[in-house]
C-alpha cells in the first residue's frame, strides 16, 4: 500500500515524493505535478501564482499538492528545488526538442548554446583559479613522491581514473583507490610524508571521504585536493587545493572542466619529471608493439 503523502520523507527529491503520491491526487493536482515534472529543472525560480497559470489550473490547487507533498509553501519548494541543485542532485534536463520541426531546430539550438557557455564557463575559471602557482605546486610535489595514489569516491571515481590514466605514463608507481572489491584502509597502508595522494572530491561525496582526508593527515601524506567549491571545507587539511566547477545548464553536473584541469595537471607534472617520463614513455612504446596491443 502506498505512504500516505504526509509520511513520505522530508529528505525526498520532489520528483520522488510526487511518483510516490501520483495516484492519490486528484486530477488537477495531477495536471499540475505533471507540469512540475516537464519543468522540474525551472522549480527554483517559480512562484505559486506562475505554477498555476503555467500548468492552467488554479493557486489553491497548486498550494495543495505542495501541502500533500510535504511541503508548507512555493517558497519552501523552490527553497528545497535550490538545494537538491546545489549538492548536484539531477533535477530535470534541457529538452532538445518539442512542438514542430523549426520550434525542435530552434529549441536544440538555443539549448546546445546554453550548454556549451556553461562548459566555457566552469574550463575558464578552473583554469584562472591555478594562475596563482597552484599547478605548478601540485605538479612539483606529485613528481617528486615515492608514490601516488588517486583517491575518486562515486561520481568522482572516473576523474579519478582518467588522472591515474595520464600520470602513469611518466611515473613509475601510481595507483588508484579504491580497486574494485577493495577497502581504501588496503590503499593507504604504508604512505607517508615521501609519498602523494590526489583526492578527487566532487559533490554528493559518501560519508566516508571526511575518514579518508582524516587518515592522509594523520600518515602525513601530502594531498592534493580536486573538488567543486562544496569541497572548500576541505582545503585546510590538503597541501594544494585546486577548486574545479560542474555547474551546469542540464540536470546533471558537467566534468568537463574537471577532465580540462585533470590532464593540465597530468602534463605539468610530466614535464617537471621530464627525464624519466621520457625514459618510461620509450619503453612503454616498446611494450605496446611487443604485445601488439595497438592498431
């Protein structure tokens, strides 16, 4: 049997809370969660009044399902709407198409632009924010280490992957945490103050990366420290902190501009141990022939 409206959790997205109550709305409730849920990326901006005469039903209907979905106001929706958003939450999407043939060309069009000055956006200022020496002094201290491990948690994990990726083809000893199946405690066993970590910590982080910034400090591990602004907390306890954005105009956040800084940062670094990436380059090639694992 399906909760009660008034039991659903005060946690929930909207779009969660509203396929959980859908069936026990009336029809124009209804007619307006459907409107909420084409436009669920816009919520933030309006108003009870704009909802109603959007969705054409009227404002005391609006107030309604927001009161069934837990909610005491527009203002405590768009309120919720700004902080799913802010902790990368999936809100809803740019449409790249609807209506007839030239509104779907035009609509796409403008959508595609909008997109792509967001992308501009976060590449130009993740890349301003280590004019500062920032980059070269996270190049420097990751060339210089006995060790590298890469740490990337949920989202984070593929930036992470991709960094792990490019460092290894000039360094001899970067690992990447944690391997499939693995704690990340096996990782971290037996750094030390000779040795570098790279955290990669994007929003929606687990509970568990405060533990593991925490067990860099104590084995006095120098950190690098790759996140969105929501990981600024963190910045104290890291060595180099390097503030990347994933804003975006679509309901999921971009790492565009992560991956722009991330291989910046894998060249710098290659560069400062010019003579043995060289060396290793070479004898990967060498390998990659042997084996023929290339086309």
């Amino acid at each position: 049997m399906t909760a009660a409206p008034e039991a659903q959790s005060a946690a929930a997205p909207i779009g969660q809370r509203i396929d959980n109550s859908y069936a026990e709305l009336s029809p124009q409730e209804q007619r307006a969660a459907d409107f909420i849920l084409d436009h669920i990326d816009d919520l933030a901006v309006y108003n009870a009044s704009e909802l109603a005469r959007l969705s054409g039903v009227s404002k005391a209907t609006v107030s309604r399902l927001f009161r069934s979905l837990g909610f005491t106001d527009a203002q405590e929706v768009r309120d919720h709407a700004r902080a799913l958003r802010s902790e990368g939450v999936p809100l809803g999407g740019i449409a790249l198409g609807s209506g007839g043939p030239n509104l779907e060309l035009d609509h796409g069009r403008a959508a595609l632009e909008a997109h792509l000055e967001q992308e501009r956006s976060n590449i130009q200022r993740a890349l301003e924010a280590v004019t500062d020496g920032r980059l070269d002094a996270a190049a420097a201290l990751l060339a210089r280490a006995r060790r590298v491990v890469v740490i990337g948690l949920r989202n984070s994990y593929p930036v992470a992957l991709h960094l792990r990726q490019q460092l290894i083809q000039g360094l001899g000893d970067v690992r990447l945490a944690p391997q499939p199946a693995q704690s990340i405690g096996e990782e971290l066993v037996g750094l030390g103050p000779d040795d570098a970590a790279i955290v990669v910590g994007f929003r929606r982080r687990p509970h568990g990366f405060t533990g593991v910034v925490d067990a860099l400090r104590q084995l006095s591990v120098p950190v690098v420290l790759i996140g969105d602004s929501s990981a600024a907390r963190y910045a104290p306890h890291s060595t180099v902190w390097l503030d990347c954005p994933v804003d975006s105009v679509t309901a999921l956040d971009s790492y565009a501009a992560a991956n722009s800084l991330v291989a910046l940062l894998a060249s710098e670094t290659l560069g400062v141990a010019a003579r043995g990436t060289r060396s290793r380059i070479s004898s990967i090639n060498r390998l990659y022939g042997d084996l023929n694992e290339l086309e």
